[in-house]
C-alpha cells in the first residue's frame, strides 16, 4: 500500500468512527470529535501527499502522531467504563493510525537513503 492511500484510510476511519461515537453517545461530548476533524485535514491533505509535497507529508505526519498520542486517554477511559464497544472503536482508530504512523516511518526512511 502506498503512503496516500494508508493515509486517506486513515482520514476516513477517524471520521467514521468518531462520528459513529459521538453520534451513538447518550452524553455527546464536543471532544469526540477531535478525531474527525483531524480525519478531515489528513483528507484534505492527501492530494499533496500522494504528490509527495513535503509540506503536507510532514504536516500529516505531526497529526497523525497527536491523534495516536491523543486516543490513549479515551481507550484508558472507555477501559475504565467498561465499556466494549467504545473500547473497539478506540482500538480499531489506534491501530488504524499506528499503521499509517508505520507507513510514514517507511516512506521518510527510504526517501534518507535516496538522498
């Protein structure tokens, strides 16, 4: 899979999930929509990605390692409820943004040992 595709992946599971979270909540909070406005500004983002501008790569790349650092509270949080749902929801956008982290670290590395 290439960058701007595991990154346009990304963008739409946070956006679709978060929603799905804030949505399906009996007390919406504002805050579970974080992820989707990253969601939108990672899609907003790909073009340039997938035109290897490095302004958008590395800007994507800095919001993709917030929305990973930011969903560790609420998986602790929905841990702590117990609740099993929230914790798939969670799981599935941690895992989802670790793998494009991933695919950023590749992409960075191989473009260090062209130059």
């Amino acid at each position: 899979m290439k960058l701007h595709l595991a990154s346009l992946q990304n963008a739409l599971i946070l956006i679709v999930i978060s929603l799905w979270g804030y949505l399906s909540s009996e007390t919406p909070s504002l805050t579970a929509l974080i992820p989707t406005f990253i969601g939108l500004a990672l899609l907003l983002l790909n073009s340039g990605i997938k035109a290897h501008k490095k302004i958008a790569i590395n800007v994507s790349l800095i919001l993709t390692v917030i929305v990973l650092i930011g969903l560790i509270k609420p998986l602790l949080g929905a841990i702590d409820r117990n609740s099993s749902i929230a914790i798939i929801r969670v799981v599935v956008m941690f895992l989802s943004t670790l793998c494009a982290l991933l695919f950023f670290i590749k992409y960075l590395s191989r473009k260090k040992k062209i130059s």
